[in-house]
C-alpha cells in the first residue's frame, strides 16, 4: 500500500466516503502503522479548525490567522501532555527535600549517640581498672595476641627451647609462642593456658611443639608422651589442632587426653567430654568421631582400634580429676611452692586438685585455703596456706616431726580395717599447722580432735 494511496483512504474516511471493505483494511493498516495514525490525528484536527474558520469567516480563510491558532492548539496539547501541574511539582518536590533532610538528621543522631556511648563505656573501664578480672582478660587478650600461651603451674621439672637445640629452663608465666618445644622430665608436669579458653597438661616425659598459637586455630605436634587438653569453646571460634606421626586430633570444645609412644608408633585419644575428630595422618579421606566416655588407638599403619573399656574409664577419672587451674575469673593469682618431706605420702589434695609430687609450684588466690596431705594408708594430714598479694607463698610440710605413721601414746593405735571394703573407722588424727609467707618464721601446732 503506498503513501499516497494511504492518504488518499484516510481522507475519505474521514469525509465519510470509504465503504465497508476500504475501512476495515484502513483500520487493520493504522493498528500497525504509528506514522499513519499521527497523519490521520492531524488531518482531523486541521480539517476541524477548517470548519470553525468557516462558519466564522464565510468570505475566507485568513491563513495567517489558521497558522497562528494551530500553533497555539499545539503548544497547548504539548503542555497539558508533558508539563506537570506547577503546584503539584512544587509540592512533590519539597516533600522529596523534607524526606532527604529527615534521612541525614536521623544518620548524624545515631552517629553522636554512638560516639557518646564510646565515651561512657571508656570512662566506666577507667573507673573500673582495678577491677581484677578485667585486669586478667586483658593480660590474657594480650597473650593471645602477642605471645600465644604462658605457663600457669609446674610440677617437677620442665624446660623449653625457642631455638633448635638450645633448652632453658621453664618458670611460671613463660611465654608459649610459635616454634616453642616444651619438654618435661620424669614425675613432672606443666600446665599452659592459651588465650582464655584452651588449658594444656603436659604430662611427664612429653615433648610437644607449638605449631601455631597467634590466631583462632591453635595447632601442636606431640611428639612422645601425653597431653590432656580441656577447650572450653566459644560459637564462631577456632579449633584446636594436635598432629602425631600417626594421626591428626581436631578439637571444637571438650576434655579429653593424647599420649603417643614413639617405640610402638601409636597414638591413643581418650575423651571424657564433647566429641573428637580423628583420622590417621595417611588418609585425609577417612575421620572418626570419638565422644566422651571413649578411646581409641591409631597406628602408623592407618589401623583404628578401639581401648578398653576399664583404660578409658580409669582416664577418664583423672581427666575430671585433673589438677586445671587454666581460667581464673576473679583475682589474678600468685605462686605457691608447696614441698613436702620425711614421710611417705599418696598425695596432696588443694582444693580439690591431687598431685604426686614433692615439689609443687601451683598458681593460687592470694589469702588463707586448706590442703591435705593423705598418706598412702589413707589417713589425712590438713594443713593451712597463706598466699601474699604480689609475693606468692613458700611450704615446707615435714611429716617426719609428727610421727604419723607410728603408735604414738599422744593419738593412740591406728586400727587397721579386717575387710577391704569396709569404711576406714580411724582415729582422727588432725594438725593445724599455721604456714606463713617465705620469710617468716614458722609455727606448729598439735591439736587432738577426738573420734
């Protein structure tokens, strides 16, 4: 269809001349055609104005006049069709500013409020700072930020090496860092807190490695001996990792033990709380879940065998019964020496904690407490401690003095139990013993206390 025959059908159209088939092939043609329906909108408005010339005009048509009308139509029809009422955009245009203005308000508000309560919380720590339990989490925070560890107590002896081949001897607070080897000698044991959550027993005749202890996930290798870790994890916190030459040990909140025997090449995993992952060195592929109350053995082989049941429950009692003394919340703590002499003793029980040994250098509270000593035929020796602020305390316990383990005519016979099992019915015998600071004298005191 041309252009001039698409004229020529919309004149008539809108004369009114075009018959059915003309019109229904025009009105399909303008339903595709944008260029055609202007053209048809504009000859109607052209032959109206035409009209309204006429009736007003019969003489003529001034076209200077009809040129001027159809410019002033248009400009009006652009207007009403594209411009916005002026009231109506001064209005949405201010409610616009008013809510941009609201938004900056309302950001510098709770940009003040935030700094005021920085102010407020700084003085509140000032206020606070001989509060001794954020004295110790900062003293801690900075050790896991720039040391790693620190030695809270030593049993026997124990020494350490930052270089290869150069050990020194370990003292309370000894900084743990990476590339640290710790080692204890026979009947002795230290304990190392990293940061405020990861306590470590290194039990006697051990030596470990300190892979990394700067970050959240703490990492060690054992290389003989055993370890018992207590994790106290916190949600969203690293993990622990101990590595052997047979297996590798990853940690997420528990208690439980690691010892390897280098002869044997077999490393043995008993938990007493949370779960466990172990898998043998080998095998990246294979893992086991090991959960409280239970043990196993990985070999250099990759074999996985289970411990006996009596193992880990005998494990597990000393697990729980361990001296940790790693997470202090209250006062920081000194340094007791506690040594005991001239008499054959089981051990000695501060607070609920046991050792062995003879020599104990333990991280206590400052002020009064009490301990026992209980002898190997279960009799109980309690004893009094002072620990000074900022000095620590110095024991020195000589059974040898007392007799204990003698019929002696003060206390009487001690009567030995017919049956094992029967509840100990001996006499108590008690000594008060008053035990001040290194330094000062020391004074002894018997006291009978009857059945």
């Amino acid at each position: 269809m041309g252009k001039i025959h698409k004229e020529r059908l919309i004149y008539k159209f809108i004369d009114g001349m075009l018959d059915e088939r003309g019109t229904r092939k025009l009105l399909e043609h303008l339903e595709k055609c944008e260029d055609c329906r202007i053209f048809m909108e504009k000859t109607k408005f052209i032959r109206g104005t035409l009209l309204e010339m006429k009736e007003f005009q019969p003489g003529g048509i001034n076209w200077e006049e009809l040129t001027q009308s159809l410019n002033l139509k248009l400009r009006q029809q652009k207007q009403e069709k594209f411009l916005p009422d002026s009231w109506a955009f001064f209005w949405k245009l201010s409610l616009v500013t008013i809510f941009i203005l609201m938004v900056f308000g309302v950001n510098i508000a709770i940009e003040k409020y935030r700094e005021g309560k920085k102010v407020f919380s700084r003085a509140d720590e000032n206020q606070n700072s001989k509060d001794y339990r954020k004295i110790f989490r900062e003293k801690s925070e900075s050790h896991e930020e720039n040391a790693g560890g620190f030695l809270t107590f030593i049993a026997g002896e124990a020494r350490f090496s930052e270089d290869r081949g150069t050990f020194s001897r370990l003292d309370i607070n000894s900084s743990i860092k990476e590339g640290t080897v710790v080692e204890t000698m026979k009947s002795s044991c230290a304990g190392i807190q990293m940061g405020r959550r990861v306590g470590l027993r290194i039990e006697e005749s051990a030596l470990v490695k300190f892979r990394e202890t700067r970050n959240q996930n703490i990492s060690l290798d054992l290389q003989k001996g055993s370890i018992s870790v207590d994790y106290k994890h916190a949600p969203n916190e690293g993990r622990l990792y101990v590595y052997t030459e047979e297996a590798v040990i990853k940690i997420k909140g528990t208690l439980f033990s690691v010892s390897r025997h280098p002869l044997q090449k077999v490393t043995s995993v008993v938990v007493s709380r949370g779960t466990v992952e172990v898998k043998p060195a080998e095998d990246d592929k294979f893992a086991v879940d090991v959960k409280g109350g239970e043990g196993i053995k990985v070999y250099s082989s990759g074999k996985i065998e289970r411990i006996d049941e009596h193992v880990v429950v005998s494990e597990k009692e000393r697990l729980d019964t361990v001296l940790f003394n790693f997470f202090p919340d209250k006062v920081p703590q000194e340094t007791l020496t506690l040594d005991v002499k001239g008499g054959d003793f089981a051990f000695i029980d501060i607070g609920g904690k046991k050792e062995s040994s003879g020599d104990i250098i333990a991280r206590m509270e400052p002020g009064t407490g009490n301990a026992k000593i209980i002898l190997k035929d279960g009799a109980e020796v309690p004893v009094n401690y002072n620990v000074a602020p900022s000095k620590g305390g110095s024991m020195v316990f000589d059974l040898s003095k007392f007799s204990l383990l003698s019929a002696n005519e003060e206390f009487g016979k001690r009567r030995v139990p017919e049956n094992q099992n029967e509840q100990r019915k001996t006499r108590n015998e008690k000594a008060n013993w008053s035990l001040k600071v290194a330094g000062e004298e020391e004074t002894e005191e018997k006291e009978e206390l009857g059945f």
